[in-house]
C-alpha cells in the first residue's frame, strides 16, 4: 500500500503543470553546486569537448554546449510553434478579441524592459543585450501561478500563457532578425526550398508527422549554416505542420503532446544545466548594479509588469480588448511581475548576445538573481490580493 501510494504521488507530480517548474528549480541548483564544486572545471572541460561528424561535404562536428543550444534547444522551439500555431487557429489567439489583450500586454512586456536596458547600455559594449530582458520563460511563470492554486482565477492563468506564447513569438523574430550572424544565401536558399515542401505537404493533405519531421532535421542543417539561428527550424516546421480546428486530434496535436514531456522533463532540464553553471567569485554581487546587471534587473522587475499592465489598460480603455471575466487589475501587475521571470529564454538570448564569457557570467548572474526576485514578488502579490477562493472548473 505505501509503495502504490508513492508511485501514485510520483505520478501525480509528472503530470502536474508545476513539475517543469520544480525540476528546473531543481537543475538551477545542481548546476550551481557542480559550478561551485571540485567538479565544475571537469563539467567545463566536458561541455567544450567536440562530438559529432565531419567531412570535405559535411560538417555536423560541434560542442557538446553548442548540440543543446542549436540542436536540444530547436526541439524546444518545436513546441513553441506548435502551441502557437494550434492558439492561432483555435485557441487563445484564434480571434481578435481573444488576442488582443494577452497581444497587446505580451508587446508592452517586450518593448518597455528593451527600452529601460536600452536607457543604461546605450552606447556601451554591452548594448547587443537588450533582447535579454524581452524574453518571459512560461514554465516557472505558469509554476508559480499553479502554486497558488485557487486564489487566482483560471482566467488570468489562460492570459498569462497566451501572453507568454505572444512572446515566445517576439522572441524568435528577435532572435532570427537580429541575433543572426553573417547571411550565406545559398544555405537560406536550400532551407526555403525545404520549407516550401512542406508547405505543398499540408496544402496536399500529407498527415504523416514523419514526412514533415525528416525534411524539418535538414532544413535545421541549412539553416544553422546559413547564419540564422538554428532554432527558428523548429518553428517553421512546426508552422506548416497540419492542424483543424474540431475537437479531433490532428498531426500538429499529436506531435505537440508527443513532445511536452520530452521537452519540459528532458531537454529544458539539459539546458538550465549546461547554462546556468555560474561560478560565484567575489566582485558579482557589484555586477549586479553595473549598466549591464541593471539594464537587466529593472527591464525584467519593472519594465515587464509596468509593460505589460500599461498596454493592457490602454488597449481596454480604447475598446480594442477586454478584461477577461474574474479579472482584476491588480492580477494583472502580478502576471507582470511573474512574466519577469526571464531565466532559460533570457539565458539563451544573453548567448546570443555576448561572445565575452565576462558579460555571460555576468547577465546570468543578473538573471538568476532578478527572477528569483520576480517569482517571489508575483507569488507574494498574488497570494496578498487573492483573498477569494476561485472555484476549479473541472469540479463545479
């Protein structure tokens, strides 16, 4: 009896919305440790090393860092575009009135931190990072919402994630416009080719995930060598994958519910791992008031909820949105404020940002520090001013 108890919690917790949440708090801190360890230059030494293939016609030799950021990471970006996909055609995001708001709330939380880290990094050598507080990592967001349970509506967690998949799609213009390296045009060439395919796949009635999945992994092989972010790959192939908008379950739902747990348990794990080896030496704490720490810490802790909340009153003030029923304004400062819980995204922006290992350690540390911060104060908001019980749903 206590053994099926056990394994019916453990169960339970995989399949709970907060466990991705918990076990990259979890991976945080286990990288930290091996970081600040006898085992962090070994880790190092490890994350440096070269695998893969390569030949006069073929190059597919890398780090075992840069196979989880391009590679890992694409898989990742997979599912972001399905989600946005499956919200644009019958979700969330499937009519103008359903997505202005979260639209509306998800461009003031990307626009405002930009401008604020902007304001303290103008015109200095760190000034390439102002995508880093743009970016809102949705499974320690909608984590920490979950915690609270019933003091919050389920109104406000569907606009939070709906937020959240607006920004992701910031995030990937952002990333493929301007964090993309020197253009090769017969790479770009050979990958539009290839995305064209699959288009005349879906236009064909093809259902057949795999036909879209094997053209997808060469298209990640042009598009990595043509100076474009790898990663935008998966969401392009996840864009022409099929979808309807019936309750029947199609290509594009299947490969998204193939890939959640893979992803939230696997894959975004591997990365907090890899990425968030910061090693504490004396002098980060004083980072953390330089241009670049706090071009990052007032973009995530203020500019995301002062975004986010401002934008959203403007756009209903005009008539172009409304309040989600159950929705008070004072919620909506608070999924500001868990929005700026940047880490996994703002890390892999800050990559993208800063070939010097100085300004990586030091916009993680900016990161880590200001999320724990944001998560925090969100939790705290919330559980402050959501003094009524909400009724579940899926019980009443």
């Amino acid at each position: 009896m206590v053994k099926f108890i056990n394994l019916r919690v453990f169960k339970d917790f995989f399949q709970s919305s907060t466990a991705g949440g918990f076990i990259l708090i979890a991976c945080l801190v286990i990288s930290l440790l091996i970081a600040n360890s006898p085992l962090g230059a070994g880790f190092e030494n490890f994350l440096t090393q070269e695998v893969g293939y390569q030949s006069e016609s073929l190059f597919l030799r890398y780090s075992v860092l840069l196979w989880i950021n391009d590679g890992l990471m694409a898989i990742f970006f997979l599912l972001v575009g399905l989600e946005i996909k499956r919200e644009l055609v019958e979700g969330e995001l499937s009519t103008f009135k359903k997505a202005s708001l979260p639209a509306f709330a998800a461009i003031g939380g990307m626009v405002v931190p930009a401008l604020f880290y902007a304001l303290f990094n103008s015109g200095t050598p760190t000034a390439n990072g102002w995508g880093i507080p743009m970016a809102t990592d949705i499974a320690f967001a909608i984590a920490v919402l979950s915690i609270l349970g019933n003091r919050v509506p389920v109104s406000l967690k569907v606009f939070l994630t709906a937020l959240a998949i607006v920004d992701d799609l910031g995030a990937i213009l952002v990333i493929a416009i301007f964090y993309s390296t020197e253009l090769h045009l017969d790479y770009l060439l050979y990958a539009a080719g290839i995305f064209f395919l699959l288009i005349a796949f879906n236009l064909f009635g093809v259902k057949s995930i795999i036909m879209y999945l094997v053209p997808g992994v060469f298209m990640w092989y042009f598009i990595h060598h043509s100076g474009v972010h790898a990663t935008v790959a998966g969401v392009l192939t996840a864009l022409t994958l099929p979808t309807t908008p019936d309750a029947k379950e199609s290509p594009l739902e299947k490969l998204e519910h193939g890939l959640i747990k893979p992803v939230n348990f696997l894959i975004m794990p591997i990365f907090a791992l890899a990425n968030t080896n910061i090693r504490f030496e004396s002098g980060m704490v004083e980072g953390l008031t330089s241009n670049l720490g706090l071009g990052i810490i007032v973009g995530l802790l203020l500019g995301k909820p002062l975004g986010i909340t401002l934008m959203s009153w403007l756009s209903v003030k005009s008539g172009a949105s409304i309040l989600p029923v159950g929705i008070k304004w004072k919620q909506i400062i608070g999924a500001g404020l868990l929005a700026g819980i940047g880490f996994t995204m703002s890390i892999f922006i800050t990559l993208l940002s800063f070939p010097e290992l100085e300004f990586q350690t030091e916009a993680k540390f900016s990161i880590l520090v200001t999320s724990m911060l944001a998560g925090l104060l969100g939790y705290i908001f919330l559980h402050k001013v959501g003094k009524k019980i909400y009724p579940d749903p899926l019980t009443t």
